[in-house]
C-alpha cells in the first residue's frame, strides 16, 4: 500500500511540474520527484524486510492509497497557476501524513514505527512546500 502511495507520489508531482506555468515553481516539482523517487525507493526497501500483517479493513480510510498522493483531476485543468499547484500539494502531503499516521495505530513494533517515519517524512514534504509557498508570497510583495 505505502509502494502504491509513493510511485503515485512520483506520477503526482510529474504530472503538476507539467502543468505550472513558473519555472521555479517546475524545478521545484522535479526536485519533489527525485525526493519521491528516493523515498519509493526506501519504502521498497523496507517492504522487503518488514513483515506487515494485512490489514483488512480501517474504518477511518475512505480513499485508495492511490488517492493520496495523485492529482486530484477535480482541483486541477491542463495548466494551473503555481499557488494553486503548491497549494494542491501542500494538501496531498498532509493528507499523505495522516494517511500514515492513521495506519501505523493500527500495526505494532518496527511495522508502526516505520508508517510513523513516512507520517514524519510526508510531513517535512509539506514544510518545503509551505517555505516555498512563503518564498514565491514574498518575492511577489517584494
């Protein structure tokens, strides 16, 4: 499932450096994409080693894994402004971070604390992009 989520994580932020008009905010994006790509490849990694008991059912998801960390079709047309991208993947990266948290109160050990590094990893995603959302506000005033 977390595999899933960060390849989707990849597609994500190729999809939305493809879209935005801004070149910082593109090389933003694909520096995102060679993050995503290093932690895909850390969860793979990991998956290899870790023993997770399936969990059948948890209540509290109501979306896909895929869901996480794709573009929302809704929120986005063929090209969309920078903010609206950053904003679009500040809110995919929480929702990612709580996507993690929520499954590791369901499993035990080094399985728990390895979906609570990704909460804590999906999270630093979201403070890069809020410092570069607070980067591109005061380049404008400025």
């Amino acid at each position: 499932m977390a595999l899933r989520a960060e390849q989707g994580a990849v597609r994500f932020y190729q999809e939305l450096s493809a879209r935005v008009p801004g070149p910082e905010a593109r090389e933003f994006f694909e520096g995102m994409i060679r993050i995503e790509q290093q932690h895909e490849r850390e969860v793979d990694e990991i998956s290899q080693e870790l023993v997770v008991p399936d969990v059948v059912e948890i209540p509290e998801i109501r979306v896909s894994p895929e869901f996480i960390e794709s573009v929302p079709r809704w929120a986005l047309g063929e090209q969309t402004s920078d903010a609206e991208a950053m904003r679009v993947a500040l809110e995919t990266e929480l929702r990612a971070a709580r996507f993690y948290q929520l499954l590791s109160s369901y499993l035990q050990g080094a399985a728990a604390e390895t979906f609570l590094q990704l909460s804590r990893a999906e999270q630093a995603h979201a403070g890069l992009i809020s410092r570069f959302i607070q980067a591109m506000a005061h380049t404008a005033r400025g």
